[in-house]
C-alpha cells in the first residue's frame, strides 16, 4: 500500500487560496486564518517561500497547518481515509502548480510507491 510522504524542492501546498481550499477552511480557527492572509503574497505564494530554493525558510518554526502529519488529523477524511487523503491533496496541489507531467509530481510518485 502507498504511504504519504513529503519531498524536497516542492512546495506545492504553500500557495494559498482558501476559496479553492474549503476543506481547509473549514477546520482552521479565525486565528489561523488571519495568519494565512498575512503570510500571503499577492501572487498566492506564502511569503515564507523561498521560491528559487522551493523550500520553507521557516520550516522549524512554521505554523501547526503547514504540519501535515499533525493538521492531518483535523479533517474527517483523514480518518477515514488515511494516508490515501494526503495523497490526494499533494496530487492535486501539485498538479495545479507543477503540472502532471513535473519532475515533482515524478518525485512524489516515487516517494509514495517505494515507502
Ligand atoms: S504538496 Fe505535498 S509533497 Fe509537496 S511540499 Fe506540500 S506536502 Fe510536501
Ligand atoms: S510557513 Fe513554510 S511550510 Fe508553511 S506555507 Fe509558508 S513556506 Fe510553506
């Protein structure tokens, strides 16, 4: 069975736009949303990105949402689904930003399958 795992050089999940993310929306606390809009470029991207690195210069200290294996269990569908549901939303973020056919999507596939 695949496994979840995150990979380095994505960062697909730190472009925000929580009209597309209602899922997200709907477990965050008016805090965190707050915080979302503040960590927010006017292009999307969290302005804790470091783009050329496609890495968090925050990683240690980052917020308890940016936490997958922790924030994963605020959503009903993890419950239910498990690993299944993360792999869900990295595929789709990664689509989004990278493209199907991106060298991330590759290393995510990868990293799934060989866990
Ligand atoms: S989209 Fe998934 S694989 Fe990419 S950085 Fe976010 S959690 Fe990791
Ligand atoms: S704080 Fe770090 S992990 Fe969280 S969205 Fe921003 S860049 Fe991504």
């Amino acid at each position: 069975m695949k496994s979840w795992s995150c990979i380095e050089n994505c960062g697909a999940c730190c472009r925000f736009d929580l009209a597309e993310r209602k899922n997200i929306s709907s477990v965050l606390s008016r805090k965190d949303i707050d915080l979302i809009n503040s960590m927010t470029r006017k292009d999307g991207w969290c302005k804790y990105f470091d783009k050329s690195k496609k890495a968090c210069m925050i990683y240690e200290s980052r917020p308890h949402f940016c936490r997958v294996s922790e924030f994963s269990k605020s959503f009903k569908a993890y419950l239910k689904k498990g690993d299944k549901f993360l792999i869900e939303c990295c595929n789709q973020h990664i689509s989004s930003i990278y493209g199907r056919k991106s060298k991330q999507m590759k290393a995510f596939k990868t990293a799934i399958s060989t866990k």
